[in-house]
C-alpha cells in the first residue's frame, strides 16, 4: 500500500507534467523535478516538514505517466 503523502505527491508530479506539456515534454520534465527539488530543500531549510527522498521520486513517478502518455499517443498517432 502506498502511503497517503506519497500518493499526493505522486498526484503533484502529474498535475506539474501535464501543466508542463502544455509548454513542451523537456520543460515539463525540468518543472516537475525542479519544483520537487526545491519542495523538499524547503522541508529541510523550513523545518516545517520532513525532508524525504522518497517524496521527490514519488514526485518524479507521478511526473513521468503525463509525459509518458504524450509520447504514446503521439506515437500512435
């Protein structure tokens, strides 16, 4: 079972893509994993959340299925 913060950040990571690609699929790879990046150093700088690796590449994760769909559909097109 996935934990509940993991699924909100998985379900971040989708909604940043897909705003992303409304840009191109490389700046929606760059949005997502720069707005991860720096949700997580503000965790630790903050110290109002808990920094967690896990959090950013569930982020990443959740990224990657808008982008990836892109590519399919354009692909089968």
């Amino acid at each position: 079972m996935i934990a509940p913060d993991k699924r909100l950040h998985f379900m971040a990571g989708v909604v940043l893509a897909s705003l992303g690609l409304l840009i191109s699929p490389i700046s929606a790879m760059i949005i997502v994993a720069l707005i991860a990046a720096m949700k997580e150093f503000y965790d630790d700088v903050s110290e109002r959340g808990t920094p967690d690796f896990m959090d950013f590449v569930w982020t990443l994760i959740g990224g990657a299925f808008p982008i990836l769909a892109y590519f399919i559909h354009g692909w089968l097109l």
